[in-house]
C-alpha cells in the first residue's frame, strides 16, 4: 500500500495516461486496462526526465507506486461498482 497520497495520484495518473488501467466514467474507479506495466515505467521515467531529471531514489520510489497502485487496481476487469447496479 503506497502511503504518500500525492505519490499514489501520480501514480495512478500514469497507469491511466498508459492505459495500463483503465476509468470507469461513472463512478471513478479504476479495473484493469492494457497490463502493460512497461508502458507506465516508461511514460513515469519520461515525465520525470522532462520535469528536470530525478534522483535514482525518486524513479525507484515512483516505480514502486507504480508496481503498487497497479496491484490494488488490476484485480477488477470492469467496474465493480457498475456490474453490481
């Protein structure tokens, strides 16, 4: 579980950006996209490379977000919320 709350946003934000999860429109949860967890790697070290770079610590912190938000969101292939209306 990622404790910093703006880490686990940023987080997120680049799985949804990748695809790698996907947004239910209606009620905000995120449930599994593309699983394609390179892809977020990828687009995390490019934002943070055009933000002015990161520390080795800083990209292996977001990394681990990353790894993190995607296992307590991947579980779910559709939203939950709307399979049980």
């Amino acid at each position: 579980m990622i404790n910093d709350a703006s880490t686990r946003h940023a987080a997120l934000d680049i799985l949804w950006d990748a695809g790698t999860l996907q947004t239910c429109g209606r009620h905000g949860t995120y449930f599994n996209g593309s699983e394609d967890l390179t892809a977020a790697y990828k687009l995390a070290n490019y934002k943070l490379t055009q933000e002015g770079g990161a520390t080795p610590g800083e990209r292996r912190a977001m990394t681990d977000a990353i790894k993190a938000a995607y296992e307590d969101n991947s579980i779910l292939t559709e939203c939950e919320r709307c399979h049980d209306d």
